[in-house]
C-alpha cells in the first residue's frame, strides 16, 4: 500500500465524520433559547462540534485516525460571549484545541527510551566494525570459530544501522508515517530481515558449540557452510511470508509505515522464540557435559575441583549475550500503566541496543587471541626502525653501496 492510496482512506474517513456530523446536526435541536448566542456546530475536518452557547467550551473525544493522538483523551473548542468561534492570535482563523490529544509527559519518556536505543545501536555499530576489521585482518585469526564470530558481528551491525535509520528517518517523522511511501514499508521488510537474521546467526552459534562438545570428530568446515545456508537463507524464506501476508492484508495492517504489531507479527515472533529457547537448551546441556567431564576428570589436590567447576560454569555464563539470551529477561511487555512498564522499557532497550557492544567486547576485544595478535602488532610498530629517519637512511644507502662496514665505522 502505498503513501496515496493511505491519504485516501485517510480521506474516506474524514468524508464519512462529515456526513454523519451534518446529519447529527441536522437532527439535533439548540439546547439554549433562541434569543441567546451561540456558536453554531461545525465540522473542522477532523471532528464534529456542536452547537455551543456563547461564553462556554465543548469537548469531544480526540480522533483516532491520527498518528500520536490518544483517543481517550479530549479536545476542547472555545465559543466566545459573542456567539463566535475562538480564532488562533497568530494565524487569524478559527482554531479547535487538538494540543491535549497527545501525552506530552508519554511523549517525552517515549523519546528517552527511544534515545537510549539509538544511542546503544550506535555505540554497538562502531564496536561491531572494529570487532569484524580486527577479525578480518589478522589471517592468523581465522577459523571457523572466527568465521561464525564475524557472520553473527555483521548481521549484528547491519541491523543496528537499520534500527538508527528506522528511528531517524520513520520514527521521528509522523509524516513519513502518515505518507506510508514504499520506501518506508521496504525498510520495515529489510530492517525485519536482518532482525530474523540476527537471531538465526546466534542460534547458529548455539548448535556449533553444541555440535563440537558433544561430537568432537565432525568436519567443521562443512558445518560452517550448512550453518550459513541457516544463517543467511531460512530467514529468507521467512521474510517472504511475512511480506506477502501483511501485504495481502486490510488497510489497518498495511498503513503506517507498518509501525504496528498485528497478527502477522507472530510469522516473525514464533520463529524468534523457537530460537531463543533451542538455545536456552543448548546452553544448559553444554553446561551439563562440562559438569560430567569435570567429575571424571581426575584432580590433584581438594580445591582443585570447585575452583575448575567455577570456572568452567562462568564461561558458560558468557555465551548468554552470544546467544540471546539476555532477551529472556523480557520476554512479556506489561500492559500500558502498569507499575512496571518503565522499568521494563530501560531494561528492554539497554539489553537490546548494547547486546551488540556486550558481544563485540566479550568475544573480540577481551579475548586472549585477538589481545596477543595486537599486542604483537603493536610492538612490531613501535620499535621497527624508522624508515623515514634521516641517519637510518643514510646507513642504509652506505651498505648497500659499500658493502658491510665494520663495527668500529659504527656509531
């Protein structure tokens, strides 16, 4: 659906108010007499205003067609004492109060949470490309462990540059929402996309280091290919469901830029779930098999047992952000009020805009491999000669015109 066919039922709607607010004031009768003044009803092109005595307000509900308004709330229009419309100071024409329709104190904390999103993508964002640069420049580095590391860092990073766009360009601009322009409902598809993808690359995770305890004699080079067939190309598949049912959809489900959750949503939340707890049983049985190997591995000394098992389950421990599941700590979001919605909301966007920073700092920047590759880097760069140095080239001009100088010559 596009952005005219949206102004267009958005136009049904407003000709069809207008129909029945000319009937209801056709048919309705003056609650006043007749020699005192009032405003006569009208319709403003958005709601119907009765007839009103002069000196008074009318109130009637906020319109629901709007993006942003709530229709719970009110609006007000003022009658002056001389049977006229209040008209606005600035612009000179008649003016109904619609600024009371939108939660101002909603709207500010929406902001917030929604700052906090953009900024954890973006700080994610940076991190994920150092993270896929230092990965893919150290040669030394590269194994299919890596390989996995730099596919679940670059659907990570493609999808938080698409959430700071999706929050930029749509989410801040209720035009754009209004226009519902293909581009709009194309990045909503594309950012999903990566978003399914995303998840399917930590399940990837999940089962090749499940796959490699527990079956230690299995080719991982064929298993990396399979598991980028699963990575990159079922989340696919899915998307296409998705498009071709919310497209095929009534006017509600394809208005909006998409913005809002149907039941077509459940096409991506389903295969997301089923994700998130193969993982959650993955984890726990790769947390199982390390317990069994610790107790018949055999141990010197009393302490030696406890301090192994600690450490073995606190490695365990970090694959919860390689995994996703951090996202169980949220799984219901609390009815809108509730005591609980605000702090579900800073909870949700801290562990869903930084998951890629936690990833990127646990699996990249603190491990040891990586450290030692740049350290050594480091010092290569460091005390290598300077080449640009005039004496170093002038020594380097005499050798290789003379031949070896002897070590008094040298200085």
């Amino acid at each position: 659906m596009n952005g005219s066919s949206t102004h267009d039922q958005v136009d049904r709607i407003i000709h069809r108010r207008e129909q029945e607010c000319l009937l209801m004031l056709n048919s309705s009768t003056v609650a006043t007499p007749v020699s005192e003044l009032y405003c006569p009803g009208t319709f403003d092109g958005w709601s119907c205003w009765p007839d009103t005595p002069a000196g008074t307000s009318v109130q009637v509900p906020c319109p629901d067609f709007i993006t942003g308004f709530d229709p719970n709330r009110l609006a007000h229009k003022e009658c002056n004492t001389n049977g006229t419309w209040f008209r606005h100071p600035n612009s000179g024409n008649v003016w109904s109060n619609y600024t009371t329709c939108v939660n101002l104190d909603d709207l500010n904390w929406r902001q917030h949470v929604n700052r906090i999103y953009e900024v954890g993508y973006l700080v994610s964002l940076v991190a994920l490309l150092l993270s896929i640069f230092i990965l893919y420049h150290f040669k030394s580095l590269r194994c299919a462990r890596t390989t996995l590391h730099m596919h679940l860092f670059a659907s990570y990073a493609i999808n938080n540059a698409l959430w700071l766009l999706w929050y930029r360009l749509i989410v801040n601009d209720p035009d754009a929402i209004m226009n519902n322009g293909a581009e709009c409902q194309v990045l909503h598809v594309v950012l999903h996309y990566f978003l399914l993808a995303n998840y399917a690359w930590m399940l990837c995770e999940g089962f090749y280091l499940h796959t490699l305890l527990v079956n230690a004699f299995i080719s991982e080079s064929r298993l990396v290919k399979w598991l980028c067939v699963l990575g990159w190309a079922v989340p696919v598949l899915i998307i296409i469901v998705y498009t071709a049912l919310r497209a095929a959809g009534p006017g509600a489900d394809t208005s909006e830029c998409w913005i809002n959750e149907n039941k077509y949503t459940l096409v991506l939340g389903v295969p997301v779930c089923v994700s998130m707890v193969l993982n959650l049983g993955f984890l726990c049985n790769i947390l199982r098999v390390l317990l069994v190997k610790l107790r018949a591995a055999p141990h010197v000394g009393s302490n030696r047992p406890s301090s192994t098992l600690l450490q073995a389950v606190r490695a365990t421990l970090l694959l919860v952000p390689l995994l996703g599941l951090n996202y169980l700590v949220t799984p219901f979001r609390p009815p809108p009020g509730h005591y609980y919605e605000k702090a579900y909301e800073v909870i949700s966007a801290t562990t869903a805009s930084f998951q890629g920073l936690c990833v990127a700092i646990m699996f990249c920047f603190c491990n040891g491999e990586v450290v030692a590759q740049i350290k050594r880097k480091w010092q290569h760069l460091m005390f290598r000669p300077r080449a640009n140095s005039c004496t170093a080239t002038t020594v380097s001009f005499v050798r290789s015109t003379n031949g070896p100088v002897n070590n008094e010559d040298n200085v």
